[in-house]
C-alpha cells in the first residue's frame, strides 16, 4: 500500500488523485493534505480520508479550518495534526511514513517542498510545472544524487514517458508535444488586442485555473513543457517540437532516428495520467472511459504560428540561454497574467511585459532554492512595475 501526501489537494489535480484513491482503497492511503484558501474542502477531505496531517495556506485558513471541523461529527480525538506554513509543507514532503508525494501546489510556492521530498529519495508525481520551469537543474541534479523518481502528471509529459517506455532511447530523435490551441487558435491575430479575459478562460478541451487557462490561450503553458520536457526527458530544446492538435486525444509522440513516430492516446481525463505516476511500472484498471473505435473520428495536427504566439517562442530561447532565464519567465508571466484578468493590461501586452523583464533581468545561475526564490521576487517586482507603467500610459493615452 502506498502512502501519499497531496500538496494542493483542494485543487484539480489533488481533488482527482483523491478521486483515484477513493476507487482503490486497497493501494493507497493518505498520510498528508495541503491546501491554499479553500478549507471548506479540505475539511471535507479530512472527514474522507482521515489523513494524519493537515495544512492551511495561512494561520486565518487555519483558524476557519478549525471552526470547520469543529461543525463537523468528527471527534477531535480523530482531527489531524493541524498545520501552516512552508515548513510545514516540507514536513509531510519529507515525513519518513510517507513513499510518494503529489506535487500540485500551483507557483513556486511548491518548489522547496518538491525539491526536500527529492532529496529524501521520494517518487514524486510531478503536476507542478514551476518546479523544474524555476528550478530544473537543481531538482534533476538531486534525481540523479538521490535516487528519487519523478514521474510526470501532465498528460504530455506523462504520454512522453510512456512512449518512451517503448524502446530505446537513444534511438530518439524528437518528442512531439501537442496543443490543443487554445480558444484563439482561429481568432486572427490583429484581434487579439480587443479579446476579454472572459474569452480566454473559456478553454475548448480542458477545465483548469485561471493562469493555467491565460497560458493556454497564449501558449505559454505549451513553452512551459517544453522547458519541462527538457528536463525531464533530457532534450535539448531543438528535439522538442509542438504541434497544435484540437482534439487533445493525442497527448505526445516520439519519432526515432528511422522516422518511426510512436504516439499516446488517451481520453481527456486527468485521473488516467495520475494513476499511472502512481502505480508506475504496474497498470491497473483506471476510472476513465475507453476510446471506441466503434465511432468514426477526424484528427486534425497543424504547427503553431509562432508569429500570433510569440510566448511559445520565447520559451525556446530561454531554455538554451539557460541559467535563470526560464526563472524570470515564469514569475513574469504571472505577473502579466494577473493583469490581464484584472483589466489592467490588453491581452498582447502580456508577452510584452514578460519579454521585458527578461530583457532587464540578468541571467544567474542558482545553487540552491532560497537563490532561485530570490530571482523569482526580483522577476515580480521588475514586471509589477512594468505593468504600472504600462497601465498609466494607457489611462493618459
């Protein structure tokens, strides 16, 4: 039996891991829970899954935790150990009862924790994409220097290790990532400065947060796995090519050195990808429908236009000037991300802002999480004040 501890267990991927947990009693237990600002589900969760820890995103989400659970029929003799903090997050990431842990807290607020339970020889089931996005020579360093292993949750990189599964990888010439597109993939480009944040959140093909989804629709979510994939699957930037693929059926290809491409193919279901990282080598039964072939379907793949895109570009290159480049790109995409949902900067000026502070940002070389954590704080401030200046000038235009 494995025993997890979920970090961002309230969001998506933590609410359909449990979900997974729940249909397999049998195969796992919980030992941990972690949760931002919605206690009102962890709470639930608690009742559930009785986990032995439990932590809040803030001492004020603590205290409503607690008057939550205290509404509850739960005895208190039964309540979890109740926490908050980032040390805290460390602490169930590296509990010694603990075997596996989720990684799913959205942000570089998930990369020390991550990085502690690496060190500890965990298996990790990465959906954090920061973590190797901020801080990727750093936590596959510790892979390799302690033996953890890190299995993708996101379905491309999680079809990416299951192709590569197939053969041997040496004999690899380029992994294939695909795109759903976003909702703009038809919009003409010259429109984009007039789209909504409404209109960016309405994704086609997935259910996901809100920055996630403002990633999507510029394809800077696809520029993160790229930079991901780098590093997981240790490729250079040149062998990892993306393709748009609307349908989102076919979640990543792999094509050899004879021009042999092999593909996987999944229904649109994130608890598939979850059950795999954690029953990996094994596969067992998973809650998520079968594709029937019965059914006459049309596939469509087309490249992306770099051009009405140019975030996705620009994750290219600041994978190959490594360093921290791809550490700014991330903060200052947040930062321009936040922005655009609040009304304060039109869509394109999103990629403006973050190509920006890379242009203004030095490019280091961190060693250690608290310097990576640094150059994160320092990348938001540069964007927030690009960001203010963009909006005066737009109020005085």
């Amino acid at each position: 039996m494995k025993t997890l501890t979920i970090l961002g267990s309230t969001g998506s991927i933590g609410t359909n891991t449990l979900d997974v947990v729940r249909r397999s009693r049998h195969l796992y237990q919980v030992y941990a829970l972690a949760a931002g600002r919605n206690v009102e589900a962890l709470a639930s969760q608690i009742t559930e899954f009785r986990p032995k820890v439990a932590v809040a995103g803030s001492p004020a989400a603590l205290d409503r935790l607690i008057e939550l659970l205290s509404d509850t029929s739960l005895p208190r003799s039964e309540w979890p150990e109740l926490l908050t903090g980032a040390a805290a997050l460390v602490e169930i990431a590296t509990a010694p009862e603990v075997d596996t842990v989720v990684s799913a807290i959205v942000g570089v607020a998930g990369l020390a924790a991550t990085y502690e339970a690496v060190c500890c020889g965990k298996r990790v089931g990465l959906a954090n994409k920061e973590v190797l996005v901020s801080g990727g020579q750093l936590v596959m360093d510790a892979v390799r220097r302690h033996g953890a292993e890190l299995l993708p949750i996101d379905s491309e990189h999680n079809g990416a290790h299951q192709c590569l599964r197939a053969g041997n990888r040496n004999q690899v010439s380029k992994l294939i990532l695909t795109a759903s597109g976003g909702p703009f993939r038809n919009t003409p480009r010259e429109a984009l400065a007039h789209v909504t944040p409404q209109q960016a959140l309405n994704h086609p093909t997935w259910r996901m947060g809100n920055r996630i989804t403002i990633d999507s629709a510029t394809l800077m979510n696809k520029g993160f796995e790229v930079i991901e994939a780098c590093w997981l699957f240790d490729f250079a930037p040149s062998q990892v090519d993306v393709v748009i693929h609307p349908q989102s059926s076919v979640h990543a290809m792999i094509e050899y050195s004879d021009g042999s491409v092999l593909a996987q193919i999944a229904a649109t279901d994130m608890r598939m990808p979850i059950q795999y990282a954690l029953t990996y080598p094994e596969r067992f039964e998973a809650p998520v429908p079968k594709i029937d072939w019965g059914q006459a379907r049309q596939w469509e793949f087309m490249p992306p236009d770099f051009a009405k895109f140019p975030l996705l570009k620009l994750a290219y290159h600041c994978m190959e000037a490594g360093g921290s480049a791809t550490c700014t790109l991330n903060a200052a995409d947040e930062i321009a991300v936040e922005a655009f949902l609040e009304g304060r900067i039109p869509f394109p000026t999103i990629w403006e802002v973050v190509q920006e502070t890379l242009s203004r940002m030095p490019v280091r070389h961190p060693a250690t999480v608290g310097e990576i954590l640094e150059i994160d704080r320092e990348s938001r401030s540069l964007a927030r004040e690009l960001v203010m200046a963009r909006a005066a000038s737009a109020v005085t235009a």
